[in-house]
C-alpha cells in the first residue's frame, strides 16, 4: 500500500470519527475512544503530510 492510499485510508477514518462523535445520542465513554483514536489519526496523518513536504523540498533543492 503506497504512502498516499494510507494517507487516505486514514483521512476517511477521521471523517468517519467526526460523523459519529456528531450524533447527539454518541456516549461520554464511546466519545472520549473515539477522540483518542482521532487524536492519534491526526498524527499520523501529520507525520505523513511532514515527510512528504520534506520530500518536496528535497526535490526543489535538487533541481535548482
């Protein structure tokens, strides 16, 4: 699975999160899961956007 799909995979979970923890009859405990596992999403999501901006700029710096 190449970096992008992940990166999407994981983008979509933390849609799905967000919709869930949007229902009104969504508990304290399940919520509280589901912000953790949204937290951690949005790392790793991050992580992936830093190494691909580095990337980036390793790229530009090489054609200059």
């Amino acid at each position: 699975m190449s970096q992008s799909q992940t990166f999407e995979k994981k983008l979509a979970e933390l849609n799905s999160i967000v919709d869930k923890m949007e229902q009104p009859e969504m508990g304290l405990e399940e919520s509280l899961k589901l912000y953790e596992k949204g937290i951690a999403l949005t790392r790793e999501c991050q992580k992936i956007i830093d190494q691909a901006e580095q990337k980036i700029a390793k790229l530009l710096e090489e054609s200059s």
